[in-house]
C-alpha cells in the first residue's frame, strides 16, 4: 500500500466521519426544533385556557348581578360579553388543530372545552335577543333580522344590560360555566403535564 492509497483512505474515513457528524447535528437540530414547535403550541393552548377563564371571571359576575339584582356588579353588557366568548371560540379553533397534534387526550378535552364555549354563545345569543325585544318592543317576527345583525356583527345600539333575570335559565347558565371551568383547569392541566415530559 503506498502513500496515495493510504492517504484516499484516511481521506474516506474522514469523509465518513465528517458526514456521520453532519447528519447527527442535523437530527440534534430537527430535534430541538420539534420541540420547541410542542412548546410553542402548549404555551398557545395554556394562554387560550387563561383567556377563556378571564371570559369566565366576567360570565360569573354577570350571573351573581342577576341572582341579586344588581346592576354595579358584573357592568360588561350582554354583547360584550358574547364578544369574549365568540373570540374564544374562534382562537379555539386553531387550538384544537394544535391539540390534535401533540396529543389525544388533550385533543380531547378541548374540543369539549370549545363545545362547552359554543353552548354559552348560544344561551348569550339567546338573552341578547330576548333582552332586546322587551327592551325595544320588538315583535316575534323580527327575531330573525336581530339574529342575523348580531352574525353579521351589527352592534344594538342600546348597550344591552347584563342582568339576565327572566330572560334566561340562570342556573343552566351557571352549570355551563362551572363545567366550561372544570374543563380548563384540565386543558391546563394536561398541557403542564405534556410540558413536563418534554
């Protein structure tokens, strides 16, 4: 074996050696990118639980002004309020798309959070249009037009009050909300966990 041969081996088994250590700095890279993409998505998830807690916070001061008739509780009006949880509902979209990737049971768990969040904008729409009949003197008819200002993002131009006594089920509202809570403390709780192992 002379030195040419010697020195094209040695020269291979660098080659190797050096490509060996590229595609190992290659997977280390993807790796790490992986998961700070699952980080970034959980901190998204965790951030729309808070919101939806803060929307939360708001739905249950409306709820203790009407259960004692009130009006300095609770002084977010009755679109506003159905303004918060519709933003929910939209961010929550993405959020299920995140969940379904980084894993079942969270995915799980918010989409009943999101259908949870769905029913309360309903019962929302509910009182902001029964509300606006007694207080306009709407008749039935008209029920129809109102729905489709509302989804089409007209504001009533008188401020709706959030008193919702005798529009709604205040307990039904209620029971919604406490399971809409009971949800999100899951969703965070079990993005934390997924966090941990990470």
């Amino acid at each position: 074996m002379d030195n040419l041969s010697l020195m094209t081996l040695l020269l291979a088994i660098a080659t190797f050696i050096l490509a060996g250590i590229a595609f190992w700095a290659i997977l280390q890279n993807y790796n790490f990118r992986k998961q700070e993409r699952k980080e970034r998505l959980l901190n998204k998830i965790i951030e729309w639980a808070i919101s939806i807690s803060k929307a939360n916070l708001e739905l249950d001061k409306t709820i203790l002004a009407s259960k004692i008739h009130s009006h300095w509780i609770g002084r977010v009006s009755l679109p506003q309020l159905q303004s918060l949880f519709q933003e929910m509902h939209e961010r929550g979209k993405y959020i299920i798309e995140s969940a379904n990737i980084l894993s079942t049971p969270l995915f799980s768990i918010v989409k009943l959070a999101q259908e949870k969040t769905d029913k309360i904008i309903m019962t929302l729409d509910e009182a902001i249009i029964t509300k606006a009949q007694r207080e306009a003197e709407i008749p039935e008819s008209t029920e129809n037009e109102i729905k489709e200002l509302i989804a089409e993002g007209v504001k009533i131009v008188k401020p709706v009050a959030a008193d919702l006594t005798g529009i709604i089920d205040i307990s039904e509202l209620e029971r919604d909300r406490q399971q809409l809570v009971d949800l999100v403390n899951k969703v965070i709780k079990e993005a934390t966990k997924i966090k941990s192992e990470i």
